[in-house]
C-alpha cells in the first residue's frame, strides 16, 4: 500500500500510537508540532503525564486562547476540559 503525503497526519499518527500503545507510567515529551487538543485528551484518557511545547501566548496557538501570567516566565498548571463536539453551547461552557 502507498502512503500518499496528503494521507499522512502526524497528529493521527500521535494518537493513534497513544492509543495503542501498551506502556504504563508514561511522560510523553513533544515540540511545537504536537501542539493539539486531540493529542492532549488521548495522552490524559490513557493516563500518561505529558510536556509539549506550544507557540508563544502572542502568536495564534493554543497558549493564546489561556488566561496565562502576564510576564513571560511562569509555571502553571491548566485545566481545559475537552469535548468532541463543536458547538456554541460547549464552548460557552468552556469546553475546547
């Protein structure tokens, strides 16, 4: 089978191995490119720790849309809580 490049998505591909994946204990460390609610929830369903970076509060990633520390050194932990729907009820709730 031939894997085209508008098939392949590493944020699928993320998941997919959190899901499989049969290890416990579990810290995953990524870059920015892993910077995706979706990531986050499989990763916290299964039960693992994680540190991924994210873009700058100033630029137009998730760390934009937090209520984060003016300054720009900090230390915090973030709730979110996420839901697979879309709607302007659960975002109002403040669902992500």
């Amino acid at each position: 089978m031939k894997i085209l490049a508008s098939d392949y998505n590493e944020f699928r591909a993320c998941a997919t191995m959190i899901d499989k994946s049969k290890l416990e204990n579990v810290i995953l460390v990524a870059d920015r490119g892993y910077e995706n609610y979706n990531i986050f929830a499989h990763a916290i369903e299964k039960g693992w720790k994680f540190a991924i970076r994210v873009k700058d509060k100033n630029s137009n990633g998730i760390a934009s849309g937090l209520n984060l520390p003016p300054n720009d050194k900090f230390d915090i932990d973030i709730t979110q809580i996420f839901s697979r729907k879309n709607t302007k009820a659960t975002k109002n709730a403040g669902y992500k």
